[in-house]
C-alpha cells in the first residue's frame, strides 16, 4: 500500500564464524495496477476497527515465528479438489472498499469458488499451528511449513484438524464455508513470507528452493 518510489533494502546477518555482515541497496517499488473491486456489502461489525485491529495484530503475529525445518517441497498443491485455475474468483492485491466507503483494504488471498462442504486440502506438509474462529475471517486454519512459510485458510464452515497436527499436501483440513466477512461460500487462501501476505498464485506456479 505505499506509494511507488524508491526504498532503502537492508540485509543484516552472521557467518558460521561468528562476522557480521551487511548488504544495502535501494529497491524501485513500482505500480503494480492493482485493479479496484466493486465496494462490497458486508456485516458492518467485521470493518469496525474495534474488532478488525486486534484480529489484525493477532493474525499478523501468528506468521512471525521462523521455525528451523524447512518442511515444503516443490510447488504447492491445490487447496480445493477442483481444476483450481476455473475457480479462481477473486485475487491478490486488489484494492476493496466496504459497504461504500474508502479504498483503504486490499485483498491479501486468493479465492476459490466452492460450497459450504467443499472439502479443503493442505497444500504442502506443514503443522497445524492455530484453528480457531475470527470475527473477520470465520473458521481458520493456519499451517506452518517452516523458513517463516506459512498457509491460511478463511471462511471454513467445519474444521479436520487440530492445532498442533502434522498435515500432508491433499489431506482434508476443513470443509468450505462462508464465515467471517463474506458475502457467499468460498475459499480464502493467503500464503506468508516471513510475515508479509505473497501472492499466493506464485507457490501454485513455481517451487521455491
Ligand atoms: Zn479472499
């Protein structure tokens, strides 16, 4: 959400030897055109920020632990049991407006179309670290896969596993739903990177080392 121009980039760490190291350089944050979405209807108790701030905080620190097992491999799995690419109704990115007002929210997930029932898939070996339901995001279900990767899964209607469950990619970790701040059955699919919401498509197209 911050304007386009140039950003300083700053990469601090140690060698096994015990040196510090630094790198810096200045990084070109460009328009990506996100498109706007038709301002949507929803309960006026899931944007008010009495609720959203503190659901916000609270999601925001469940993608920050960096766990030292690297448990993904290769590309991710489809979350839905559907040809996933025809099913795709709503992406990354694009900036959303509720119940008329300002374009101050962006979409962080990819959706799935889908029923209350549908059967949900963890898309890559990972643990099961919170399954609860928000105010804002309905039924959820988060999974580590390690390296600060994580998956979550919003609007669930039922869920298939408990926290701390080891899960496999294509095992069934809830069923769909249409919780939380949604204006009908879907699968909202966020993926994070050391704690910065990704587009998701990109771990559906490429295996990340
Ligand atoms: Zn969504």
């Amino acid at each position: 959400m911050i304007p386009p121009g140039l950003y300083p980039l700053t990469l601090e760490g140690e060698l096994p030897d015990g040196a510090q190291f630094a790198f810096s350089q200045n990084v070109l944050v460009q328009n990506a055109d996100f498109p706007y979405d038709p301002s949507l209807q929803v309960d006026p108790a899931t944007i008010n920020p009495a609720i959203t701030v503190p659901e916000q905080e609270l999601w925001e620190s469940l993608g920050e632990p960096v766990t030292p097992e690297k448990m993904w491999k290769g590309i991710f799995a489809s979350p839905v049991p559907t040809d996933f690419k025809d099913c795709w109704t709503s992406f990354f990115g694009t900036r959303r407006s509720y119940n008329g007002g300002t374009y101050d929210f962006f979409h962080s997930g990819l959706d799935f179309c889908g029923q209350t029932g549908t059967e949900l898939y963890a898309v890559a070996p990972g643990k099961a670290v919170f399954v609860n339901t928000l105010v804002v995001r309905g039924g959820v279900v988060v999974i580590n896969h390690g390296w600060g990767v994580y998956t979550a899964y919003d609007h669930l209607s039922e869920f298939l596993v408990q926290p701390g469950d080891m899960v496999q990619p294509g095992q069934v970790i809830g069923l769909g739903g249409s919780t939380g701040r949604s204006t009908g059955p879907h699968l909202h699919w966020e993926v994070w990177v050391g704690g910065v919401q990704v587009n998701p498509e990109d771990w559906l197209a490429r295996a990340y080392p």
